[in-house]
C-alpha cells in the first residue's frame, strides 16, 4: 500500500525501485518444519490463577480518580479503581500518579486536576497543547530542525528529542532488529538508520520514564513497518493474498488457540518470516509492561490497521479510485492509530478500559490518529509520486474526485488536517474542562504529544521525504 | 466465502445455484447522493458531559467482587468497580447481580459465588456445562428435534426453547428485516424464514431478561449474515474489492470522524445497501443496551470476523489450500465469536472490561468460538460441498493436506472439535474454581449455553443442513 501507514522503514536502493525483492530471505516465508532458534509462540494465555505481585496499596492513581467528578463521569457508585487491576513486570511496580518521575520536570501539571480556562489552556487552546512542558527536564533548546514544514498545516512545534535518549533508543533497536528478530539484510542498514526510529519515539514520548519504556513502543513501531514492507509494499508486498497473509501475522499479536496437534506448527510458524518474528518479538516484550486491557486494546487497533491495508490493497487490485471520503474512512483504519493509543502504556501508566471506550474518547483518539496520518500523506506525496504503481494519497483521490490541480488539491488536503486538528483540540477541551479525571488528562496529553512528534519527525525526515514544489 | 460464519442467510432458489444476482437491488450499493429515508450514521460520540443517570448506590454486584477473592484475582487494591459504571437505557437500570430475573428459576446458582467440585458440576465437569438449569423457569420438556446430531460429536442437548418466544422474535426480526431496513425482497422470504432466527437465539440466550434483550442479539446475527450473503457469499458476494467494502460496511459498526465537509456523504452511504442498512440499525439498537466497553468489544470481534473474512478471500482468489493450523487460525477470525461474546449485554450485565480482557477468559471465549465454528463446518458439509465453486471447510481441508479420504478427514474434524469442547470445559473449570467472581460465572455460563444452543440449532435447521452418509 503505497500510502499505508505507518511509513515503510525501508526504500529501495537507488537504482533498484523498479525491482522489489519478493524472494528475500527476510520477507520469503520458511517452511514452518524448519527448525528455528526457538520454538517461538506467545506464552500461552497465563492463568487468572498465578496471582502476580499486587501495586502498593497506597497507589495515589487510584485515589485521584474516586472523587465526585469520578463518580459524575462514570456515574457509577465505585468509580474507575480499574488503575491498579493489573500488575505490570513483577517486582517493577509502577507508581503512574506518584512522586514526579525523575525524567519528568516537577511542575508538570499532568498528575494534578487541571479544569477551566486552565484545562484548555493546557490542553485544547488555540496554541496547541502544551506540549513543551511535557518534556525532561534537562535544559532544552527548540528544536532547529533541517526540513520545511508543509506551508499552511496546523502544528505546533516541539522541544528538540533528548539526544542522549534518542542514541539509546538508535542502538537497542538496531540490536533487537539485527540479533533478535533477524529483521533485514546489512545492504539495508542505511534505510534502517535514515527511519530515526530514535528520534521519533523520543520526540513522541517525552513522558516516558525509561529507556525500556520507550523501546516497547519503538519495537512495535519497527515490527509495523516490517509488515507493512515485506507483505504489502516495497519488499515483495503485493495485494493478492495479503488476507491470509495478514491474518497470520495477527495471530503473533492475538494468539491461536487450538486443538494440541496443530498448536505447534503454528508457533513455529511464528518464526518463519521476518514480519512475523517482529511482531511476536514485540508483542512479547510489550506484554511486559501493558496491562491485559492495554493488549486488548493494541489488538483492536492492530486489527484496525490490518483491515485498512486490506480495504487499500482491495481498490489497489481493482483499480479503483474511492470517494474522498470513502478514501478517509479507510484511513481512518489504515492508521496511525495503534501508536499513539499505547501513550499510557509507554509512560508507565493505564487509562482504565472503561474510560477509553467512552464515545467521546474514542472520537478524541479517531481525530487525533486521523491527523496524525494525513500529516503522513502531505509529506509523503512526492516520495509516493515517485514510486512505480499508482499510489493512493488525500491529495491524489482528491485531484481526481474533485476534478482539482495537483496543486489545489495539495492546498485542500492541507485545510482537511487542519480541520481534524482543530475539531481533535476542541474535542479535548470540552472533555477536559467538564471531567479533569487526571489519568485522562495525562493520556490526552501523551496523544497531543504524539502528534506534535509525528510532524516533527516527518518535517525533519529529509531521508524520506521532501515538499513538492508549490508555493 | 463458502464456510465463513456466520452461516447465510439466505441460500439459492432451486434451480439458479449458479447465477448467483450481483446486481439484485439488495446488494446492489445505491448511489450515495440517493435521496434516503433517513440521513443515516450512528449518533455522534454521544459527549461524556451529559451524564446519564447512575446505576443505584446499593448495586450487589460491586460489592460481590471487592472481596479477597477478587482481589487476589485481580492483585489490585480496589477491585474491580467497573461494573456500574455503564449506564443502560435511561430509566432502565439493570441491577445485574440483584434480585433473581423473573425469566430466570430461583435456583439459578450464577448470581451467587460458587466454588470447589460445585463449580465444576456446574461449569466444567465432563457432563458439561449445567445449562438445563439456566432455562426458564415455565416446565420444559427437552427438545425433540428434527434433525439427528452429527454421530460422535461431544454436545449437550438443550431443553426446547420457550415456543411463545421463539415466535415473537420470529415475528418481530421479520418486521425489522422488511419494514426497518430493506433486507431483502419478498422471494427470499422463505430463506430467511428457514434461517430459524427465532429458534437459534432463545435457545442460545436462555437467561435474556425479555424479547426486547433477544431482538439485540437477533438484529446483529441477521445483519452479519446479510454482509456475508451479499459482500462474500451467495448473492452477489465476491472476495475481488472485498476488502473495501467490509471496510466501509465496518464504519457503521465504528464509525468515521472526519472533515465536517465529508461526514455527510459517509452518513448516506449507511443507508446505500442492505448489509450497510442492517449494520447501522442493529448496531443503533444495539449501542441502546450495551455500556462503551462492550460496544468496544463487539467492534473488536467484528473487525476480527472482517480480517477472517477477506483472509479466506485471498485464499479463495489465489485457490491456495491452506494448511490445517493456518485453516484453523482463519476460523478462528471468521467465527462467530461476535455472538457468544455479547451475551451479558443480552443477559442484561456486563463483564466488566478488565475481567474480559484477562488471557485466562479470552483463551475460554476463543475456544468456545473456535468450536461452535467447527460445528458450522460439520453441519455445512454437504451444503458446501452442493455449492458452486470450491468451499474451505476443516473436512476438506484436512483430506486435502493430510491424504485422508472423505470419511476419515470428516471424522479427524468431529475429533477436533471434541478437543476444543474439552479444552474449553477444563479452562472454564479451572479459572471458576480458582475465582468464583459472580459476573464471571454468570458471562461463562452464558458462553457454554451458546455453544450448546448453536449445536442444537445446527441439528435441528434440516431446512440448510443435511449430513454426509459416512456412518
């Protein structure tokens, strides 16, 4: 999918974009009899009956969301008390509302009620939302970074990524892909290091309270993109299959359950490709750290984005050009969505399951996942413009469906993040200002901040991507 | 998709089995700019501002899962108080843990704590799952069906649901079918009528607190047969572009935020086609009765059975014959999972999300699923095998991969099948003797009394099923 998301790690070699590798070692499925380093498979479901190591009682999350307001919003007699229902890594308590965390600055108003004029300042204002606040204290200047922003398009600029963190998080990635996962061959190292997979995860997740933290989210992201290369792109991806394709990578993420005799050859099937060995690899770890609503979630949205890339791969095949909004619907799935929606997991904490399904939330994360993802097609365009095949973008279907110039179509793509932008900060404010619930507040603040990461990591990715030429 | 869950609707007239009617108005999209009866799309993200009334403060349910059960379960220090935090219909407050539901005897044990052997004569002991004792109370003689069960298969009869139920949901599906959303025209009224949706949803939710509860789950079971009859199967179906319009079906199940300027153009393609039509109405009514987590949830298993769905299409596409595992991995996509899984909104309670969410209970929900799945493809056999076109079912599929004639490769089905009840029964009596939690009990309990109404369903539905003379 020319215009899937997230964006392929990878590009072709110069001088090789007309000439995929569908018979790579890395994307080429092995027979699943093949012996392999480990038997692989997710661990099998862990009984409800092996009690893990309980949160300290004193949990202050728990007590922050049990007051009236609690009560008003869920209106129910109990309130949340959903914060401390999952244990995370034993022995490893995470403490999400407790004492400032050291890599976050003390005044950082997350972890306090914020209502009113405040709320909206902090989190829905027309200048953004806050998020420089959000970052580690160390001295910090502006970003300066190399790269134009798109003329016109709605952001708000962030602090420049922790460059200590963002070398960190460079080295344990390239280590995991290459000595874990086997993810890709050495001649694609330099479209591995020209991804700054660093540099995006720190510029997304400025709350994060470890480097471990923020590798959860940088594996998954890797593990993503590898499927999104080797079954639907640039690497031997195609549409004809992707289904069955697809559908098997899930089940790294949403294990089978089977009759015995066949348990096997699937978890060894696990270990077959390179997409696959991400996935589970990442799952794994993820599962660490995320609650089992938090897994729950991240299966959803995954399933999301799986039904994208198939909605995609479908007009692909058909050639057919959808309506601008048919086009939207699907990349309303074919989506960042499953990035930003794991924030909480990634700082530390759990927005409770109950409050994450409230309507209004889930409109909050949609808007947030669907700006982040036209960000996407803007600066993508003269990158998929350029690539072999007919590569659906907003700005393209627009051009066609609306009988537009290239240029003018650019232009209303553009008003159309805006827009989704505009209805994402107005949403939070109205949310924010009637129910200051502080877990909310904070996960709202760690989706604002991830979209102020994701455009800051495309403006600045003049590996991949550079502006067409019309202003 | 020849075996894909659920099961049609609708079959072929006699006669025409192989002209299937693409362009029949049903399943013929209309254009979108069609003037329509009613502008379509789901409510807006109904705001969490306005506050709906609160369950009452005395609520059982709560306190029935704070104790140290609960807490060891759960190794959290509150508990899990998420039960009362969706409200239900205005007016209507459900108390689920309350005083026993007049539909339901006295006796029922699934409202009070139940541990040890009593848990497991109840939920998991070989003789099955004590559904008898969950029926209604007015005297009962057990079912005398038409139809024989397949010879071998590991079931447990139901008792005879309720006539005078059965034939109010046979009245007012029909009513919903034709006056609400245009299902289907008048000459297939006697496959829908053969489709028995009465029969198949009292005998599976036997403990639904009125009709209005069955209608919830009757309207979605009818609508997800519509998509599949229309977009995959029998009438019209294809798995070319099907990909995107599962994809834009889904939306009335998860709906679109986007640009105000195309939110109406998405809103009328609600009421552009009968799948879409039927999607969108159950879905309403659905959202009527169900919390925002468990709406959550259906959507999830819903965007499973589309990712199912267009996997078994590529494989139809490429004519590939999967493997065993990966055949039983698919199915365990294209499932009927969404059914099962709404049964305490259908009962009139919620699991709570994180009790959901939990490995322990969504290995139980994904066993249960897998079999009553397999029990669709050995009722269906024959069906399939009638059917143009080459039909994925376990039977086929193991002959081809495993060079087992016919019979045996039916036979090896039967044996799985019986693995999986087997596993589902000793998960379920594991996890209820080790926490007897009420709401727990009561949602397994309701998941083994699908499981057991589904096969009795199956049996008795000779109108669509007929067995193979293996025996």
């Amino acid at each position: 999918m020319s215009s899937s998301e997230p964006p392929p790690l990878a590009e072709h070699p110069p001088g090789t974009a007309s000439h995929p590798a569908p018979t790579h070692p890395v994307c080429r499925p092995v027979r699943v009899d093949e012996p392999t380093a480990a038997t692989g498979g997710l661990p099998h479901a862990p009984a409800l009956s092996s009690p893990r190591p309980a949160l300290p009682s004193s949990i202050p999350g728990d007590a922050a969301v049990t007051g009236p307001k609690a009560e008003r919003l869920l209106s129910g007699p109990k309130g949340l008390g959903t914060t401390g229902v999952h244990p995370r890594r034993p022995g490893k308590p995470v403490n999400p509302l407790g004492p400032p965390n050291p890599a976050l600055p003390s005044g950082i108003p997350g972890d306090v009620p914020v209502t009113g004029p405040e709320a909206q300042q902090l989190l829905g204002g027309p200048k953004g939302l806050g998020t420089a606040s959000a970052y580690p204290q160390r001295p910090r200047k502006a970003a300066d970074p190399v790269g134009n922003p798109v003329p016109g398009l709605y952001y708000h600029p962030v602090p420049e990524p922790d460059p200590v963190r963002v070398a960190e998080v460079d080295r344990r990635i390239k280590a995991w892909a290459m000595d874990e996962v086997d993810l890709y061959p050495e001649e694609w190292e330099e479209q591995f290091d020209g991804f700054f997979v660093g540099r995006y995860m720190v510029a997304c997740h400025p709350d994060a309270p470890t480097i471990d933290h923020l590798m959860v989210a940088a594996r998954l992201m890797v593990a993503e993109n590898a499927v999104d290369d080797c079954y639907c792109e640039d690497h031997g991806g195609s549409p004809i299959g992707l289904g069955g394709r697809l559908l098997l990578a899930h089940t790294a993420l949403d294990p089978l359950h089977t009759a015995e005799e066949y348990q096997s050859a699937w978890a060894r099937s696990l270990q077959s490709d390179a997409p696959r060995r991400a996935y589970r690899s990442a799952m794994k770890y993820f599962l660490d750290w995320a609650g089992p609503s938090q897994a729950d979630r991240y299966r959803h949205d995954m399933a999301r984005l799986h039904m994208g890339y198939l909605a995609e791969a479908a007009w692909t095949q058909t050639e057919y050009v959808p309506e601008v909004w048919e086009y939207l619907a699907m990349r309303q799935f074919n989506n960042f969505r499953p990035c930003p929606t794991i924030t909480d997991t990634v700082g530390g904490y759990e927005l409770p399951a109950d409050l994450q399904a409230q309507p209004a939330v889930q409109r909050i994360i949609a808007l947030a996942g669907n700006a982040t993802t036209l960000v996407n097609d803007l600066y993508s365009y003269t990158k998929e413009l350029a690539s072999p095949g007919n590569h659906l973008n907003l700005p393209v279907v627009i051009a066609e469906r609306e009988a537009l110039s290239e240029r003018d179509a650019y232009l209303k793509a553009v008003e159309i993040h805006n827009n989704l932008m505009h209805a994402f900060e107005a949403e939070v404010a109205a949310l924010t200002t009637a129910h200051a619930l502080p877990n909310l507040l904070r996960f709202l603040r760690g989706v604002a901040v991830w979209v102020d990461g994701n455009h800051y990591w495309h403006q600045t990715n003049t590996y991949r991507y550079s502006l067409p030429d019309f202003w």
